[in-house]
C-alpha cells in the first residue's frame, strides 16, 4: 500500500486510453481566479517552469499533471522529463518545450479565440525532485471577457470547475488556491468549494503572496484556522514575483527566499515550519495517499460492476470469432426460425414480449374483423340509394309491353342485385387492412442478434413481404367471388327471408297501426277543435322503418269509398274475407293499373306531321311525371318491394361478415403463416449467400470493438488494484 499514488496514475493512464470518466479517482484539483498564483505554485511544487503565461485566461484546458519521482542510478544523475498522453512516444527534456506543446495542443482543441475546452490534457513529469502526486489544473475564474475571449467566459468557466469538484461519491480533494492580499471572502475559490463541500471536509486552503500583504497586516489568523475552519487546513507559500520571472530567477534559489521569509517573519515564524512549498507538497502527498487508501475498496468494487455490466453488453453484440465458415449455415437457419416462429407466434398471440399498452399482432386482426369490418358492413342501408321513382321504374320496365297481375320477380332481383354489390368494397378493404397488419407484424420481428446483420434481415423483410404479397391476389379474387356468388343467383327460398305473403302481412298492420294513430289522433283533434281536417287526412303518407312511403292510411277498394279494416285474428272469418279482399285489389286485374304514359285521348293520324309530332313525344317520355301521386296499388308495390329487398340484404350481410373473415384467415392469414418458414429456408438457406447475409452492421462493429476494449481496461485496472493490495 506503499504506492498508492502510481497506483492511480497507472488507473488515470489506463482510462485515458479509452477515454472513459466511469470511474471516479482520486485527485487533486487546484482552483483559483486569474493572478491568484495558481501557476506559480504549480511550478514550484515541480521545481521547473513548464505552464504557459500571458494576459487573460492562459490555462484553458484541464492538465492532469502527474508527478513521478524517480531515483538516480549510481554515479549519474536522474534525467528529469516530460511526456504527453497524446505524444507518448516522444520524451521532452526541456521544460520549455513542454510549455510549447501546451500551447500547441490547447490551441489545437479549444481553438485561438481564447475559448476554453473541456478535453483534459495529460502530461507526466518524472523527477527525483518532486513527490508522487496527481494534480488538475483547472481554468482560472475570470469575470470579465479580455481581448477576443467569449461573453459568457465566466460561466464556461464556473460550469467546468464545478463538474470537476462535484463529482460523486467525493472522490476530489479541492486545492483552493486565494491570495493572501485579497480580502478571503471575495475569494472565488473558496466560494466554488464551500458550494460543494460547505463542512469543508475536502477542502485545502492556499494562501499565496503572502509577502506582498500591507504593511502591518498578516494572515496569521487565516493560517491557523480561526477565520474560515477547514479540515485539511491553510498553507502559506511565497512565490517568485514578476521581476523573479522575467529574471530567469532558478527554483532551487526561489525555494531558498520563501524559507527564508516564513523563517525570519514576525508573524510567520512559529508556524514556519508548515509552510512552504515543500510542506505544500508533502501535504498533498499525504493527503492523496489516505484519501486514495479510503477510497480503494470503492473503486475496486465500481470496476468489478463495470467488468459485468460489460461482459453482459459485450455478449449482446455476439462474438464474430464464432461465426467461422462451417458456422454460417447454422446460423443463419437458427435465425431464419427465430424470424418464423417470432412471426407465426406474433399472430397466435403468444409471444413472449407481447405488449400490454396497444392492441397487436393477431388481437389487431380479430379487431378487424369484428370491428371495423362489421361496423362498415352495418353502416350500409339497404335500399338507401333507391328513391320512389327508381322501383316504380324497374317494376313497370319488367312488364314489358304486357300489364301484370302481380309484382313482377324480375323488378325484385334487378333492383337487390346492386344493393350486394354494395358489400363489395367493405369486404375488399378488410382483405388490405388484414395484409397491412400482416406486414406491420413482419417488421416488428427480430431480435438483438439478427439487428447485428442488415443484409439479412432485410432479406427477411423482403421474403415475407414477396409472400404476403402473393397471398394477396387470391384472397381479394376469392372475397370478390364470394359477393359474385351471392349476385349470380337470388335464392328467395333461403329459409330466412321473408317472402311475399309474410311482408304482405307485415304491411297490412303496419298499416293498420297507423291508421288508428291517425284517427286517434282526428279525434283528439276533433275533440279540441271541432273540425276535421279532410284534406290532411287523405293526403297522409306514412314512412316505413327503411324510410320508404307507405300507402295512405285509409286503404279503399278501387272504385269505392269502404276502408279495408284487416285485422290478425286467426278465427275471426270477417278477417279473413277482409284479406281476401285486401288480396284481390293488391293482385286484381291488370286493366286497373294505370300504367299508360301515352296521352289517354285515341290519336288521330290525319298526316305525315301528326306522326312527327307523335315521334317527338315518344322521344320525351319521362316517368318522373306523377312520382308524387302514386296509386295506391303502386304505393304497395313500392313497401312490398323495399321490405324485400331489406330482408334479402340482411341475410346476404349476415352470411357475407360470416364468411369474409375465414376466408381471408384460410387463405391469407393461415397460409401465411404455415409456409413462412418453408419459404425463408428456400429462398435463403444456399451457402452462396451466406457470407453477404452475414455481413455485420459497421456501426454495431465499432461498438463492440468498442466494448472489447472497454473490457479489457477494467479488467486491467482491477488487476492492478489486486496486485496493489
């Protein structure tokens, strides 16, 4: 445990090499404003001149400085040098070259504009005339912006010390560096570390310039402790001054004045024997080596997490090595069948990381199906987009040139044929949304492993899609033939459907219904007022649930006057008789209708312009002429037709929302999913593709890389630590 401090500086250049903060060591950060002497007592601890200097903010960049004492070998002197963590293969034995390379490099990352950077700078000096030591310097505080430095210099500078001294887990001594002839509580340093460490448990104090104070006046106060307590203390030192620099004044003669000074100082003297530069340095010595002895076991154990955490990610990336030519075939079929059985259990619903925020896989389908393809097909009315005038029309152009005694079949399947057709697209769309589902579900298969191949998954992607695709055709052209089927033949003797005598009946009591709200109604009317209204009587037309007109409310036979009063009683005869007649007029004779659209008058044709004329006539027919005067044999032609057509639809609607979905799960979804796999092994199982389907991701390349060194480092540093304890 002798040497704990290199111990840390082998840690601090094995990090380096990858860059990696994740581990918090020990060290020392040295804080203080511009013309605080923070450089100078770098200097002095190194015995060298070695930091740039200048107007304005000369550090800027954090210079991890470690101090290696190295011993002299019999009968030579050791040879003192310097070596940069970027420049490592080159040695600088003159100082001054080290403070050139500095400024190089700090002008190479933070630029020329007096911008500060956050990449630290590392440089080691090894020396038999320092003490084993790792120090930071940081950026001196500055508040006001000099030459071309930036505006906001001041909290640059302020954020990057305070991410040094606060880090974590208190792994930072605090070297807060004050001149004594400044008054302490305008000392910035001081503020910045009491803001961190406000017990001052981490925090050395430095008084410099402690020769330059005003006459009568001395820090002895501050010294000892009695103005600001810190638990690491005061030191004074006394640098060399400006004219001492310019003067090329040698270390070892600057050491001998500060001696000298605390030595013969009135004020000094009692404690001289703890201050100093030298007493700095053994100090810090100190300080570093039981703090780094307190916090050993805690970086032990951060490294040992970071091995694990590591070796965990690195095994995730997958290890190329294993991956050798008579491996590649069984790769790839092991991730063919992870892709095929993600798919297949995707739709079944039993995967294993199956979400619990959204609807998914086959849960999307079933809502398909169940939702948005039998709401489609509810919304559709049936027989909405046939008026009056459009049945009255395919009735009579069925008769033909003949009258007819009863509704004509021929009107019933020309106007319910369109209305299936109506089906048609509802159940299409349902085929595209399941096929879109059907890929959503494709793309979300996969896995970390299969990630690190692009080539190959996308393969995937494209052969599922090929297969999807294909299984598309068919299943519309089996969806379109099944609305086909139902438009080819009208089976009227389907069990469910109505038929002529049950919506004859349901007719007549609706009807009949209405008729007695009606005159329920009158008499109300009656009742209040005294008068009837006739003519709103005769003219009221009732609406059927399908909103289609319903005959008059008073029904009257043909020629007369007498109400037809049907009622359903089974054993009442005059029931009966009165359907029977009800009967007759509705399939009575055809002279009764009035189907001519042709003048009523007999045409004479006395000569050539007659005949043109009644040529023009016949070009102009329209059947629009009486649409709001219906007969009322018309006006029952019209319900019974409209009822008709309702209730074919619905059964056709029932059966077509019945069968619509299994046949897009029979020869999509099931045909799908049952040659997946079969079609993946065919398509890319040939050794020919092997080596182009493996092809790693560059970037996952790099990461692992990435990791295998990361790795490698912690386990290097946690062997140093074991061989050190």
């Amino acid at each position: 445990m002798n040497d704990l401090i290199p111990l840390v500086n082998k840690l601090q250049d094995v990090f380096n090499t990858i860059g990696s903060d994740t581990v918090d060591l020990p060290q020392i950060i040295v804080v203080g404003s511009q013309s605080s002497g923070k450089s100078s007592v770098l200097e002095n601890i190194v015995q060298r001149d070695f930091l740039p200097r200048g107007n304005g903010i000369v550090t800027r960049r954090p210079l991890v400085l470690q101090l290696v004492n190295i011993h002299a070998k019999e009968d030579s002197e050791p040879e003192e040098y310097g070596e940069f963590l970027h420049a490592s293969n080159q040695k600088f034995t003159d100082f001054a070259e080290i403070r050139k390379e500095i400024e190089a490099e700090t002008a190479r990352i933070a630029g020329q504009n007096k911008g500060i950077s956050r990449s630290p700078m590392q440089l080691k000096i090894y020396s038999p005339n320092v003490l084993n030591l790792t120090l930071v310097d940081l950026p001196g505080l500055t508040k006001i912006p000099v030459g071309d430095q930036p505006t906001d210099i001041e909290n640059q500078t302020r954020n990057l010390i305070s991410d040094y001294i606060s880090k974590p887990n208190r792994h930072v001594i605090i070297l807060a560096v004050s001149a004594a002839n400044v008054d302490l509580v305008n000392s910035e340093s001081l503020k910045l570390a009491k803001q961190v460490d406000p017990e001052g448990r981490r925090t050395i104090g430095v008084l410099t310039k402690l020769d330059l104070m005003d006459a009568g006046t001395n820090a002895l106060e501050i010294l000892t402790g009695r103005v600001l307590p810190l638990k690491l203390g005061f030191i004074g030192v006394v640098n060399r001054s400006q004219q001492d620099i310019v003067g090329n004044k040698p270390m070892v003669e600057a050491l001998k004045s500060e001696a000298e000074f605390f030595k013969h100082h009135r004020a000094y003297r009692s404690i001289a024997s703890r201050c100093g530069t030298p007493f700095l340095a053994k100090t810090l010595n100190n300080i570093l080596m039981n703090h780094i002895r307190e916090r050993l076991p805690d970086i032990k154990t951060r490294i040992n997490t970071l091995i694990g955490q590591t070796s965990h990610e690195l095994m995730s990336y997958g290890d190329s090595t294993l991956e050798g030519k008579s491996n590649r075939g069984a790769l790839i079929l092991r991730l063919l069948t992870k892709f095929a059985s993600d798919f297949v259990s995707s739709i079944d619903g039993t995967s294993s990381d199956i979400s619990t925020k959204e609807l998914c896989g086959g849960a999307r389908i079933y809502y398909i199906f169940n939702n948005v393809f039998g709401a489609a097909l509810e919304s559709i009315r049936p027989g909405g987009n046939l008026t009056v005038q459009d049945i009255r029309t395919a009735i009579r152009n069925s008769t033909g040139p003949r009258p007819s005694l009863f509704v004509p079949e021929i009107a019933f399947d020309l106007l319910v044929k369109p209305q299936i057709l109506l089906l048609l697209q509802p159940s299409l769309r349902c085929v595209d949304l399941v096929y879109e589902e059907l890929m959503k579900i494709c793309h979300g298969c996969g896995s970390v492993e299969l990630s690190r191949y692009p080539r190959l998954h996308a393969k995937l992607l494209e052969v599922v899609s090929d297969l999807l695709r294909e299984r598309l055709a068919p299943t519309s052209e089996y969806v379109e033939s099944l609305i086909s089927i139902q438009h080819a033949y009208i089976n009227t003797n389907h069990p469910d459907f109505i038929g002529g005598g049950a919506a004859i009946s349901d007719l007549v009591r609706k009807n009949e219904r209405k008729r007695r709200e009606f005159e329920k109604l009158n008499r109300r009317s009656n009742n209040s007022s005294g008068v009837l209204n006739v003519s709103v009587q005769s003219s009221v037309v009732s609406k059927d649930e399908n909103d289609g007109p319903l005959v008059s409310d008073n029904l009257k036979e043909p020629g007369g006057t007498k109400d037809i009063n049907l009622h359903n009683g089974m054993n009442n005869p005059s029931s009966w008789a009165q359907r029977e007649s009800f009967l007759t007029y509705f399939f009575g004779s055809g002279n009764k209708t009035d189907r001519t659209v042709l003048p009523d008058q007999p045409i004479s044709i006395r000569n050539p312009r007659d005949i043109e004329e009644l040529e023009q006539k016949l070009e102009h027919i329209s059947l629009d002429e009486g649409v709001n005067h219906l007969t009322e044999r018309e006006e029952l032609e019209t319900q019974l037709i409209r009822s008709l057509i309702t209730s074919y639809f619905d059964l056709v609607r029932k059966a077509i929302q019945d069968t619509v979905p299994k046949a897009i799960m029979h020869h999509l979804v099931n045909r799908s999913r049952e040659t997946v796999q079969n079609r993946l092994v065919e398509e890319l199982y040939k050794e020919e593709l092997f080596a182009d389907l493996l092809q790693e991701d560059e970037n996952l390349t790099n990461e692992r890389q990435k990791c295998k060194t990361m790795l490698e480092v912690y386990r290097e540093a946690f062997e140093i630590i074991n061989e050190a304890m």
